[in-house]
C-alpha cells in the first residue's frame, strides 16, 4: 500500500449535502406556499426557470430563472390592474417550454374572464416570453397591464436558505423608453449581469416594472415579446427565438446535436415501453451540458431538474453507462471532462486528493469566491472506480484506442487513489470520511447522513466501506486489467490487476457476507471493521460488478426479490424488516429507478432473467403513472396498498440516470452486449412487451438494428 493519511470526522454544524433535508443543496425540494405543489418548471442545459402555475415567481420564493447556479431572475409577476390573473391552466409543452393560459379576475369595472391572457416560455440560454392578450368583453375598456421584475443573483445554495442580501450592490441602468430593464451585480472577481428587453416597449418604467396601457374593444389582440439576456463572468448568453416542438439546433458538428440525431429509435408492440423509451430519451438531451475541454467540444449530462443542472460524478458516470446504447458522446464528454479535474493535491476543504475524481461541480458566487467547496468538491468514494468503469465500457463499444491510451495518466491515477488514498487504513478495502467542514456524512450514493446504518437505526462510526464501493472496486481492476492487455499493450499490468482483483473478491466474501436471516451481504464495515448488517438493495450492485460467487448469488436474488424489498414497483432501498425503515425516507424504504436498474443488470449477468424482468415491468408500469417519466425516487409503499406508486414528495424530476434507467432496462431485456467490436443479443422479452425493434445502435461505428420477441432476435 502507498501512503496513507489518517482522517477525522468533523464535528460542529451539519455539512451542505445534496440529500440532506436541513441543507440549501438538499434533499427538502418541497415548494413552499409562493410557488405550490402545481409549480411548473422548464429547463435546458444548465438554465432553468421555475414558476408558480401561473408563470409568475413571487419574491421571497425560490422560483426565478437559474443560470449556472446563480438566480438572475427572482421576481416575474404580471398583473392587470393591480390583480393578478387568474389559472385556467399551465403546462409543459417541451422539456424547455411551457404554455399559462390565464383569464383576468374581477377587477372595479370589468368582470372576471373577459380578458384573456396566454404566456408562452421557453428557456435556454436566457429565456424568452410571449404574452398575449385578447378582449372578450363588450364595451371597450382600458386596462393596466404590469410586469415587476426582480434579479437578487442569490446563488443557488442561498435560494431555499436565506443568505446575505446583494441588494445593497444591484445596480439598476433601466432604460426609461421602456426598452429594457437592467439588473447588474458585482464583488471581488464575480459579476453578473440580467438583461429583459421589451417589444413593443413599455409604456412607462415605475421602479423595476414594466407597464402597459391598454385600450382594447372587442375581439382586440394585443403581444408583447420578452427577452432574458444574461451575462455570467463577462460572457453573454441570449436566447433563441423557439416556438413549441421546435428544438435549438447549433448544426451537425456539435456534439449534443449529433448525440440526439443519432440515438436510435425504437419501435415495439408495446405503447408503455414506446412511451416511457421516448421519453426518457427527451429528458437526457434536454439535461445535455455542452464543454470545450483542452480544445476539444464535448457533450455530458446533468444530474437533474431542478437544482442539480450541473456535471455529478456519480450520476453523470451512471447515466453515461446507462445509455451507452444511444451512442458514445455522453460517455466520451463525461469521461475527458471528469479527466480533466481530476484531484491532483490534497485538500481537506474539498476531499481533494490525488487521483480522485469529483462529487459535484458548482459555477455560483460562493464557489467561485471560496466560501463553499464545489469547484470542484471531491466528497465520494465511488466516482473514481465508476471513471475506469466507464472507460472500459466506452471501449467496448466503441474501440477507441487513442482515447483510452490519451486517458492512460488518468486512469493510473485513478488506480492510485484507490490503493492509497481511498484505502485509508491499508486493509484492501475503500472507505470514506469526509475531513472538510462542509463535507458529506455518507460519500457512496446512499449519501444521506443516514443513508447507511446498522439494522437496529444506530449510525456507524467513520470511516465507512461499503459494500457496492468494494464491488465497483473489484469490477474497476478487471476492466482495467481488459484495457492493459488490449489498448495500453501492458500485460504486467494487467496481472497486477487481475491478482489484486481475485484478493478483492475473496476477502470480501468473507468479511461481508452474512449468514443470518437467510444470508446476505453487510452493507459496509464501520470504523471497527464490524458488519453494518441492514439489508439494502446495495446487495444488486454486487451483482452486476461481479464480485458475488455464483453459489452466493441465488441468495442474494432470493433478498431482493423478498417480499420485504420487493415492493411491487421496485426494490427498496432498506427492507421492511430493519429498524430504521421508512417507506418516505430517502435511502431508508423508498425505490429508486436508476438502483433498480443497475439490480436489473446483476440479476441477468447471473441468469435471473426473470427477476431483472419483473423488476423492469415494475418500474415500466410505474412510469405510466408519471407521464411516462420516472423520478429520481418514489415512496417503498407495498403495490398491494393502492392502484398507483405513492410519490416521493421531493424528488428530482426528471433526474438523469432515472431517465437513463429505462434504457438499462431495455439493454437488459434484449441482453445486449459487446465483446470483441461485435454486437450481441440473448433477448428475454417479457410477454407482454411483444416485439421490438431498436435501429441505429451504434458499435465500433457501425450502425445495428436489433429485433427481438421472447427469447429469439434478429440483427
């Protein structure tokens, strides 16, 4: 083993953590009473823009239009007369779109409903507003028609938890012909800057709103255009003029276009399967970040709408390998743009150590000036294992040597964290403790602060190894050693791997597994080195790396299948049986599509083809109850209990490798894999999917069409 440093947890207020309810980044999404349960949210890229039902964002809420982690709208309120209107109906019309059809409320000389009100709002890069107004009245009447405006540039940590006011420091440069409103902001090296052009202008300007008279008779019509322009650090981003269904396209040389131009299409019996395919395919591009790294453009995605539009290691891995099927672009984007700030010293501020690759990577105020530690922050244990995972995975399928030898540093780092820094105590097994202030309790994907504890609910002592971190482990040094002996042409390597790999595997097997309650895997081993002896669904991740001997493998089938995991929607996170259970606790009972997806894919790797089955059918069958859209999470409430999959209150949706969950699913039921450059199936299609036909697979950039009914398939 290398060098080793000894690690302490910190004590004092709670860390900023993503899934943690107390914290800005967290997991307590609920909208507060500004915006409502019905908000309405639309978002490309790393913009979007998050509203009451009736388009509008309040002050004080934490709505408003977020750009790269900093708010440059945060008040959008339209009135007529004072009033605002009333909802007849919003929705989404595209990932990036939405449409309010409003009416006017009663008002001193004009009864409700004769004045109707249309908001159409498309986002990405800014966004754009058109507002129509139509009288259908019989007298003529004048009305006012106002728009406040507000721009805070909180940043995104600071949205649903107060921070210091910037007020004191916005500058306002209205134009006083009622052409445009100007927000600008500006400390130390950050500054940013909101634009809102009118056409036609505003009648007046009063204060940061724009208003409008409006004489108007019968059947009269009356527009007005609204254009957000935004400047972030001294680049101008503008939006695109956009009606609804039609998507931006910057030409066939970017690669986000040439990723969603070339997914392959999908044709089944199936309506459900058709459905749910299409549109999780929707939800991924509209989440695509496009980057230049060292002069190269590349395509990612972001892990989820809506605070998490922004690169995550772990979800922007997963979801790479998710959909690997729909081409190579968002694997080869995550892989060199994850190289390229991968940790090269230690610090403690960030869990920045050499090798490692990043948690999270934040653009907003607070990051960019210090105050918090997300650019980037390193707090996982896993990332770096799921990088040479990935690596493997974008070779196979695509057979792209220069990438693999141009990545080769990368990835012997890679190998030395884990030996020497992710293993903290030199026992061969990765852990994790955070030593940063503002770090994460949990740094594997249950990162909750309770999301890993002992079947009684007590909490282990740090450092923590968990199970599926030692699995990942394991499956990183095979894929490695794969590599070593074709593209990095280092066979010597490749045994160093290998042994150390077959070491992994049977220490593990003995240290985790348990005998009891009819045997299964610990989750982790606490600082003591005792088992951590929940039953979590981590026990399927164990399957798809490959560590679980055959003889094993029935057993831990058996638990997930339970009717203690198995909720009938989808394996839980925690079984029924543990103390700590809960069927709305985040990694304590709920069922998380892109964790069923991963239990899928073991369970077929070790021939339980009909349990991956059920499992994908499950989580099928459930979509249809979120317009076909699974969500990051939902309640681990027996299917028994009601007709449709209780939601999880808070949940990201649409999340990345949720959306890309579905697309494992179907790549499991096909059984389709690459080996040596070539293309293979061993279908088992359930019964009620009927046929499919998947053309345009991209392999070694050949392109595929693969058909499949039960067990037989053509391609």
């Amino acid at each position: 083993m290398g060098a080793m440093q000894s690690r302490s947890t910190p004590s004092g207020p709670r860390p900023e953590n993503r899934r943690d309810t107390t914290t800005a980044g967290g997991a307590n999404r609920e909208m507060p009473p500004e915006l409502g349960s019905d908000a309405v949210g639309v978002f490309e890229g790393r913009t979007f823009m998050l509203s009451n039902s009736g388009g509008d964002v309040r002050a004080d809420s934490i709505g408003g239009l977020v750009h790269d982690d900093t708010r440059y709208l945060s008040r959008w309120e339209l009135t007529i007369d004072g009033a605002a209107p009333l909802v007849l109906s919003a929705s989404t019309v595209d990932a990036y779109s939405a449409a309010f059809f409003l009416a006017n409320a009663e008002i001193p000389g004009l009864k409700a409903n004769r004045v109707g009100v249309r908001r159409e709002r498309f986002v990405g890069d800014g966004m754009c507003e058109r507002i129509t107004v139509q009288y259908f009245g019989v007298e003529p009447v004048f009305i006012c028609l106002r728009l406040d405006v507000g721009a805070d540039f909180a940043d995104l940590f600071e949205i649903k938890r107060s921070g210091p006011s910037r007020l004191p420091d916005i500058r306002r440069t209205h134009r006083p012909d009622g052409s445009a409103l100007r927000f600008s902001y500006q400390k130390a090296r950050w500054s940013a800057v909101s634009s809102v052009e009118a056409e036609p202008h505003a009648d007046r300007v009063e204060g940061d709103s724009l208003v409008w008279n409006l004489d108007l008779t019968r059947g009269q019509t009356w527009s007005c255009e609204l254009r957000v322009l935004l400047n972030c650090q001294g680049s101008d981003y503008r939006p695109v003029n956009r009606t609804f269904g039609e998507a931006h396209d910057p030409g066939a040389d970017d690669p986000a276009w040439r990723w969603r131009a070339n997914k392959p299409h999908l044709s089944a019996d199936s309506e459900l399967l058709s459905n749910v395919y299409h549109k999780s395919a929707t939800d991924l591009v509209s989440m695509r970040i496009a980057k230049d790294i060292r002069g190269e453009r590349v395509v990612l995605l972001a892990a989820g709408m809506p605070w998490f539009l922004t690169i995550f290691g772990r979800d922007t891995l997963i979801t790479a390998y998710q959909s690997i099927t729909c081409g190579p672009d968002v694997a080869r984007g995550a892989l060199v743009t994850l190289a390229a700030h991968q940790g090269t010293t230690v610090d403690n501020f960030s869990d920045e150590e050499p090798g490692k690759i990043f948690h999270e990577f934040r653009s907003g105020e607070l990051t960019q000036l210090g105050i918090k530690p997300y650019g980037p922050c390193f707090g996982s244990a896993d990332t770096t294992q799921l990088w040479l995972i990935l690596l493997s995975e974008y070779w196979r399928w695509t057979g792209d040597d220069a990438l693999v030898q141009r990545l080769r540093p990368n990835a012997e780092a890679a190998l030395r964290w884990i030996d020497d820094f992710g293993d903290r105590d030199g026992d061969g097994y990765v852990e994790y403790g955070t030593s940063s202030p503002e770090g994460m309790r949990n740094q594997c994907w249950r990162d909750s602060p309770d999301g890993v504890q002992f079947a009684d609910s007590t909490l282990p002592t740090l450092p923590v190894a968990t199970c599926e971190i030692q699995g990942y482990t394991y499956d990183a040094k095979i894929r490695t050693a794969e590599l070593a002996d074709g593209p990095l042409a280092d066979p010597a390597l490749a045994r160093r791997l290998r042994a150390e790999a077959a070491d992994l595997r049977e220490r593990f097997n003995r240290d985790y597994w348990l005998p009891t309650r009819g045997g299964y895997y610990a989750i982790g081993l606490d600082a003591e080195k005792r088992p951590i002896d929940s039953i979590t669904s981590n026990m399927g991740h164990l399957l798809w790396s490959g560590i679980v001997p055959p003889d094993r493998a029935e057993a831990v089938a058996r638990q997930l299948m339970s009717d203690e995991m198995f909720s009938g929607w989808g394996v839980r996170t925690l079984s029924t049986e543990d103390v700590g259970y809960n069927p709305i606790g985040y990694h304590l009972g709920t069922v998380w599509p892109h964790d069923n997806s991963i239990i899928a894919a073991g369970l077929a790797r070790y021939g339980y083809r009909d349990e991956a089955n059920r499992i994908a059918m499950a989580m099928l069958e459930a979509a249809a109850h979120f317009e076909y859209r699974l969500p990051e999470a939902f309640s681990g409430y027996d299917r028994s209990l009601g007709r449709r999959p209780v939601p999880y209150p808070t949940a990201c949706n649409p999340q990345a490798w949720a959306s890309g969950a579905p697309l494992l699913f179907l790549r499991t039921m096909l059984g389709l894999d690459v080996s040596d450059g070539t293309a293979a199936t061993d279908p088992r299609i359930p019964e009620g999917l009927g046929s499919i036909r998947l053309t345009g697979v991209t392999v070694h950039d050949a392109r595929h069409t693969v058909e499949a009914t039960g067990s037989r398939s053509t391609g």
